[in-house]
C-alpha cells in the first residue's frame, strides 16, 4: 500500500512587516516635507481684514490696491500700471509703519491677477497682506 501523505494548509497569516516600513517612511517624508509647504509661499490674513485699513496712530500710511474687472489698478485711488505698483510700492511701504498692504478686486476679476498684485506686494516688503471682498449689493 501506498502511504499517502497529507498536506496540511498553511496557515495564512498577513505580514506587517512591509507594510509598518512603508507607513512608516510616508510619515517620515511627509515630516521632512512639511516645512517647506509652510516657508515657501504668501501668508494672507482672512480674519484680520476689519482691523487691516486701521491703526493705533492716525499717521500710519495705508496701501490700499483695488483691481477692476477691465484691468485698471488703484493704488490709494489713483491708477497705476503694474510697473509702477512695483515701483511705487516699495517707497509706500518705506514711510508705513505697519507695512501692511489691503488688496481689493471686483467680482469678475481672475485670479491670476490678484495672485500677480499679491506678489509684486509681497516682492515690494509687505508684512501683511489682507484680501478684501466687497459685500453684495441687493
């Protein structure tokens, strides 16, 4: 007689090993990674808007820039180029104490442009830069 052998089922067990390597080097990456979302980029303070066109001396010069849906840009009322902003900007921002730029837009205007008046501010040596949204008139 033939001797049969039996062949007992494996036991299937899941490996952890690969998988806590692979979780554990996103979680290192995404460290690592993380400070350079933060330092590299314009910081616009939402909240602080009502506060942003006041300050504690009435002597504080304010730079404020509306951009209009046909591509006019008013600096303190007065409409400039985007080459002029550039040079303007700066020797604004000088004379304030704040340094603190309010950017205004209307409805139909892209973003594209207010993100380029964002950065000549920031390129200019805003501190602070505050988006103003202008309510809806009903």
């Amino acid at each position: 007689m033939r001797r049969r052998s039996r062949i007992s089922p494996r036991k299937t067990e899941l490996i952890l090993t690969s998988l806590v390597d692979i979780a554990l080097s996103l979680v290192i990456a995404f460290i690592v990674s993380l400070p350079l979302f933060f330092e590299t980029g314009i910081f616009v303070s939402a909240p602080g808007v009502a506060r942003a066109g006041k300050s504690e001396e009435g002597s504080d010069i304010k730079a404020n820039i509306f951009v209009a849906n046909d591509g006019r840009v008013l600096l303190n009322e007065a409409q400039v180029s985007y080459d002029n902003l550039a040079e303007l900007l700066p020797k604004l921002l000088a004379r304030s104490l704040e340094r603190k730029v309010v950017v205004a837009a209307d409805e139909l205007v892209k973003y594209n442009v207010v993100m380029k008046v964002l950065d000549i501010a920031k390129q200019a040596g805003a501190a602070d830069l505050a988006l103003l949204r202008k309510r809806r008139v009903k």
